[in-house]
C-alpha cells in the first residue's frame, strides 16, 4: 500500500497544488490506515465499507475528536475515489460513508452589561477615537461579518434613513440596519474622516473606514480595535468582531425577535446557520414557564 499512497500523494502536488502541510496530513492519516489494513490482513483493493466503518469506530473508542475522524475520513475518501478513477477498483468504499458528527461549539457571546461596558468607555479623543467607537457601534448594531465592516463604503451609507449597504459571502448583498447610537458615532466620525483625507493629502478611496494614513481600513485592524477595546472595558474573555455578532443575534432572539427576520439581518442563506442562537431563547422561555406555569420550578417552590 505504501507505494500506491506515494503515487497518490504525488498526484496531489503536481496536479492538485496541495500545500505541503495537507500532504503531510494526509500523508500520516493514509499510512495509519494503511497499518492498520495490515494488522488486520486486509489489502487496500479489497477495502470494503464495512472495514472502513470498522476503521472510524476503532479510532473514536482510541478517543480521536469527532473533527480528527472526519479529517482521516477525507483523507480516505480522497484515495479510494482517486483508485476508483484510475481503475484499480471497480468501486469506491468510502464514497457514502458518513463519520461522526462534531458537537456544535455554542458561539461566545456578550451579556447586555458587557455591551454597556464596551460601548460605553472613553475613546481617546482623536480621528482614530471617534472612528473605533463607530466601528464598535457598528458590528454590534448591524450584526455584520469583519469582512463586511472592513470593506463598507461612504457611497452605501444613509444615515437619514439609517441604513447601510453590505457585501457578504459570495457577494450577496444585503441592507443593514444602524441603531440610533451607530448614526450618531459615524455622524460624529465622518467630519474627522475627511479631516484625515486632507493630512494625509490622499485621494478619497471612498471606503468608510480609513487608517491615520488615509488608506482603506484591514479586516486585521478591525479584529485588533475590538480586542483592544474589549480589554481596556475589563472584559473577562477575548472578544472578536464574530462575537459581537453573536452578541447582536442574540440579544435580538432574547428579546423576542423571531428566527427568521434574524437570519435576513445575519445575511444567513440557510435557516439551520442561525438557529445556533435559540439556545439563549430557551434559557428565557424557561424563565418564563417557571413563572407562569402552574407546575414550573417558581410555581411549585411557592406550593410547597
């Protein structure tokens, strides 16, 4: 088997242009497997569905994440689809095989007292103060992505109205909604925007977002201004842009907001990406049935 995975491998170079740690990853996940093939006395064209379900199970009992069975499951699948092709067998074990399913990681997200306390600070009392307020302002009245922020233009703002423009994933575009406190932080940010325009002596790139330099603001400047403001409110956890995000759906669901209307706010192109957020509304729903439900924890403890 040693020889045929080097053969795979190379294809995976030359003609796939795999990155050297992918090679290396899939080049340990393939010699494991080709291990345990001879442990077991198997020959890798002889590989059926039920010694690779065999394979996946073993690992998970060796205590293996669900994430670290799903890479070696690629990896697999990647070989016996590529032995397939090149007619070594007449079918592809690993094609329908399904690994294990990897817990959902619950989003980090801001109680509404570390929001006061992040949004409620002293900026310095500069251009760049006045912009990082109305970045952080922004993120969390929109719910946008980094990316989305970084790349908002002075031409899709309308502060009369409220609403701004922005380009998401896959290029979908979508209006976002601004807060009263955001059009006020970006109202106040505008005039020092042009201010830095002309010390700068640069022509207007027409992004929203600019730098001490005039140039248009990096998604990576975004992320930096949010954990340096977070740190400087006294936030216990490292907060980035993404957890403003969940802080905003959030906030929206704990309030009464419905699903769907948060997904059309998120720019979400499928329902079940947001539903992750419900489990807050749960811990409310609770709150709510303990105290109005005859038979609810509140309820019961009074009886009792």
């Amino acid at each position: 088997m040693a020889a045929t995975v080097e053969d795979y491998l190379t294809v995976l170079s030359d003609q796939r242009q795999k990155s050297a740690a992918t090679l290396r990853a899939y080049g340990g996940d393939l010699r494991d497997f080709g291990t345990w093939l001879a442990g077991h006395g198997k020959q890798l064209t002889a590989t059926t569905r039920f010694d690779l379900r065999r394979y996946l199970v073993e690992l998970e009992e060796q205590g293996l994440v669900p994430t670290s069975v799903q890479r070696k499951l690629a990896s697999l699948r990647g070989l016996f689809a590529w032995l397939q092709r090149e007619g070594h067998t007449t079918s592809d074990p690993a094609r329908l095989l399904k690994g294990p399913k990897a817990a959902r990681k619950m989003p980090r997200f801001l109680q509404p007292k570390e929001v006061d306390l992040l949004l409620g600070q002293q900026f310095d009392e500069s251009p760049q103060g006045d912009r990082d307020r109305a970045i952080l302002e922004t993120l969390y009245s929109t719910g946008c992505r980094v990316s989305e922020c970084a790349t908002m233009k002075l031409a899709d703002l309308d502060l009369d109205e409220g609403v701004v423009r922005v380009f998401g994933k896959g290029s979908k575009e979508r209006v976002a909604l601004l807060g009263a406190p955001a059009q006020r932080a970006i109202a106040a940010w505008l005039p020092q925007r042009k201010l830095l325009l002309q010390q700068a002596r640069r022509t207007d790139s027409g992004a929203l977002w600019l730098n001490r330099f005039g140039r248009r603001l990096s998604a990576r400047w975004v992320f930096e201004t949010v954990a340096s403001a977070a740190k400087r409110a006294g936030l216990d956890a490292p907060l980035t842009p993404h957890g403003l995000r969940h802080s905003f759906a959030t906030h929206l669901l704990d309030r009464g907001a419905d699903l769907r209307t948060v997904q059309e706010l998120l720019g979400h192109a499928r329902l079940v990406t947001t539903e992750i957020y419900t489990h807050v509304s749960i811990g409310r729903l609770r709150d709510v049935y303990d105290l109005a439900h005859p038979l609810g924890r509140d309820a019961g403890d009074a009886g009792g």
